[in-house]
C-alpha cells in the first residue's frame, strides 16, 4: 500500500539488503551440488561475480586474473588506464595525498584525454592473456569510442551511467546515443544500465541489452545519492527488474540477465541478491581489498573525477587478501568478505538450492534485525559481523 507522505504526495515501502533475510525451506542439498554457473552474453561463468568497471579495482591484469578464477572483470575505457601509458605513477599519487587534496587531483588527472590507440591497446593485452575482454563507457564514451572497441575485439561491451533510459531529452547539439541502433550495431554483446524500475528495465530489454545493471547509489564510494537524492534499495530495485526479465521472457522467449550492481560487501549481501531475483552480481570494494587490486588499498566510484559535480569519493578499503582468497577461498577473515563462492555454495545448500535459479525462488522475509540480533558482544568488541 502506498505511505501517505503529504497531502499530493504518496509513496511506496522500498527495502534495502540489510532488511531482508532468507528463510530455510523443507530440504537442504550438500553445498558441492550447488550449480552456481550462469551466462551473461553467451558466456558463461561459474561465479556469479563481475568486478566493477572502476580504476582501483581492474586492470589489464586484474581482468585476466578473474576470467582464470571462473569470475569477470571489466575495464573502465574512460579511466586511468586509457588516459596514459603507464597508469602505475598516476594510481600511486591517488593512493599517497590526503582526503582534503584528493578530489582536485583526480579532476586534474582525469582531464587528460582519452586515447583510441589506448583502448585497443588494452582489450589486446587482456585477451593476449587469456581473459574475457569486458569493457565500459558512458553512453557519450560509447558514440565516441564504439567503433575503437569493436575494432579491437572486445567480448562484452557495459554501456553504464547513473542512470540510463531508452527515452533521453537532449540539447540540439548534441546526438545521444542510440541504444536500440547500438545494440544492433555492435559486434558484441551489449549490457546496459543503470536502473532501478520495471519500466525501465523492461525498456532496456527490448532495446537489445544483453543484461541490464540495477542499482543508482549504493556503491561504498558512490554519493550520488546524497548528491541527487536518487535512489531505490537494492532488495526492492533487484526484485521489479527480475519481474521485468521474467515477463520479457514469457513474451519473447529472450533472456535477459538481471546484474545486481552495488551496496554489496559480504557473501550474505550477494546471496540475498540472488534471492531477489538478480542473476549476478557486480562488486566494487570488495575485490578492491585483493593485494592484486590497482587501488592500493583504496577504491573510488567513476563518477569521482567529474569537473562540474563530483559524485563520489575515495575510500580506504585496505588489502586483506589475494584475489584467490576472496572469490574462491579458503577464508581468513570471519566477517563474510572471504570466499565468496563459498558462502554462496553454502547458503544454496542451506535452503535447499540446487542451481541459481532455485535460488531466486526462496522465500524472503523481513528482518531488520537480522544482522543485529544477539551481536551485542560483536559490535562492542568489532569482531565479525560488528566490524
């Protein structure tokens, strides 16, 4: 029922991850006969896991690195990475000033221009090293560079900003980008996002998307919703996208993966996604925390370095382990960041899950007390989940 906010004004109850719990069915499966492969693109994948277009968190070997793992990373074409030869002296002076000089700098270091030679430059060294060559840019970087990323053989293409429409107002000087038309035109798969609405997801589908991205803010460095105020929570967003993707297959027979994109920091966070419906998920901060990271140690949002209105920060995230303990174990740490694969393994076994789509079924409850009940000792110590 919609929430009366004011008198013209009515909403709805939306609900975030931490609000929500998964519920044990009648049967349990042993977690090795948990199937968590899926296919975004026609490839398919046996983690779950895609590892954020930002520049603290993949690079060209980073990329490669998580391909080997079974997981996918994708490379940021209007970061650091395109703008200079050797990124490894402009990430060290992000990771060496303090917070107070950190947002002119990036804006200084990201003025410099894109580079075509660039881009195809690292969509061959990822494939040169076996890796899946995931790739993204804005929708103005997409009617830019499309043409240098299909040229150079990129298997996936993310076509990402804050927020993304099929239905976009601009000026008369400027052309925007297509979807539909680019969808087609490309040779590769073409994911596209972000959203947060059934509607728009829906529209995104029919336009062509391969997957489409939901989530606007929950990123750990994104303040675009404290910038914009924009936003749903990611259990209630996940949830209305899913129902876009299962009605679009109904009527189309076309399946369109749904990618839970930000506000995920735990493997209990990535299976309670998957519970909403999502088919994958997409992390920033976690994987920025490999000792194989880019970061050193800090993590950044893309919208970061923007000259007129800066919608991100940096964050101190801190290497706890290799990527390998991260995504495929064994743990090291307690508080759910270690072994993602695990967890989800695990948590699918617990409730009786055989495959990610038996996941998607479980039932769900409300439980704002669910990671607070009877962790008194745990919070006031910081220890596990009071971290």
């Amino acid at each position: 029922m919609d929430i009366v906010i004011g008198r013209g004004k009515t909403a709805r109850r939306a609900y975030g991850i931490d609000e929500i719990a998964l519920v044990p069915g009648q049967r349990t499966v042993d977690p090795d006969l948990a199937d968590t492969t899926w296919t975004i693109g026609g490839i398919e994948r046996e983690i779950p896991i895609i590892a954020s277009a930002m520049d603290g968190v993949v690079d060209v070997s980073m990329a490669a690195l998580l391909s080997e793992m079974g997981a996918l990373g994708v490379l940021n074409l209007e970061g650091i990475q395109t703008r200079y030869d050797d990124p490894n002296p402009i990430l060290d002076r992000i990771a060496s000033v303090d917070k107070h000089e950190f947002v002119p700098l990036m804006q200084e270091l990201y003025s410099k221009p894109i580079r075509p030679e660039l881009i195809e430059k690292r969509i061959h060294e990822i494939k040169k090293r076996g890796g899946i060559a995931a790739v993204s840019a804005t929708p103005a970087g997409a009617v830019k560079f499309g043409e240098a990323v299909a040229g150079a053989g990129a298997d996936l293409f993310f076509v990402q900003a804050t927020v993304v429409s099929t239905s976009h107002l601009s000026p008369a000087s400027v052309t925007p980008l297509d979807l539909a038309g680019f969808c087609k035109e490309m040779p590769m798969p073409v994911v596209l996002g972000n959203c947060v609405t059934y509607e728009v997801a829906l529209e995104l589908m029919k336009a062509g998307a391969a997957a489409v991205m939901v989530g606007i803010g929950p990123g750990a460095a994104c303040t675009s919703r404290g910038v914009l105020g924009i936003g749903i929570p990611q259990a209630t967003a996940v949830a209305d996208c899913a129902a876009a993707r299962d009605d679009y297959f109904r009527e189309t027979g076309n399946y369109v993966s749904v990618i839970a994109d930000g506000g995920l920091v735990t493997g209990g966070d990535i299976c309670k996604c998957i519970a909403c419906g999502a088919d994958g998920v997409m992390i920033g901060s976690p994987i920025a925390r490999a000792k194989e990271a880019p970061g050193r140690g800090f993590h950044w949002g893309m919208a970061t370095p923007s000259p007129v209105l800066p919608r991100g920060t940096r964050i101190r995230v801190g290497s706890t382990g290799t990527l390998e303990q991260i995504l495929r174990g064994p743990a090291q740490l307690d508080d759910g960041t270690h072994n993602f694969l695990g967890a989800l393994k695990t948590s699918m076994g617990t409730l009786g899950a055989k495959n990610l789509k038996e996941m998607q079924q479980v039932e769900v409850a409300i439980a704002p007390s669910l990671l607070t009940e009877g962790k008194v000792y745990q919070k006031a110590q910081q220890l596990g989940m009071g971290k």
